[in-house]
C-alpha cells in the first residue's frame, strides 16, 4: 500500500494506493486484479455510500467490504492481508 497526497496518473497493477494524509485516507485506488486495465477508485471516507476502510499493515493491507464492481468485468473479490481473494 502506498500512501500518495493526492490521486496519482499511473496506477500499478497490484499495488493498492491510499490518497490522504496519515490516519485521514479519503479515496483507495487500484487496477482491477481481473486483469481488464480498469481504475477502481474506493471512498474511504464522507457520507458517501459505499465506503471502504482499510487497516493492517501497509505491506499487506485489508479492504472491507468486499468490491463488487458492477459495470464492465463484474468483478467481486476481497482484499484480504494484501492478497486477493474471490468471491464466485
Ligand atoms: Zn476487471
């Protein structure tokens, strides 16, 4: 997980990028792990519904809940202790 001020132009696949401060993450962004070459942008804080927390350590984040994406690959999987997970 690495930590960026703001939102950044290139996103690494299987990386997880959290964008904020220390302690005051508002936004997670990661390639989709199907392999489509998809930005997935996750709201980690605010009123907005859904949003995503992460915790653990930064070398093997978790994500809860689950990202379920609904447009293009639909993908559904975990972000489990930096590993991706599933779910079928
Ligand atoms: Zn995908």
């Amino acid at each position: 997980m690495t930590v960026e001020p703001d939102v950044p132009d290139r996103i690494a696949p299987k990386r997880l990028y959290v964008v904020g401060d220390p302690g005051h993450y508002w936004l997670a962004v990661m390639k989709c792990p199907c392999g489509c070459d998809s930005d997935i942008q996750l709201p980690l804080s605010g009123n907005d519904w859904p949003r995503w927390s992460v915790d653990g350590a930064d070398s093997a984040p978790t994500l809860r809940p689950s990202i379920h994406r609904t447009t293009g690959c639909r993908s559904h999987f975990l972000l489990r202790r930096g590993k991706v997970v599933w779910c079928r």
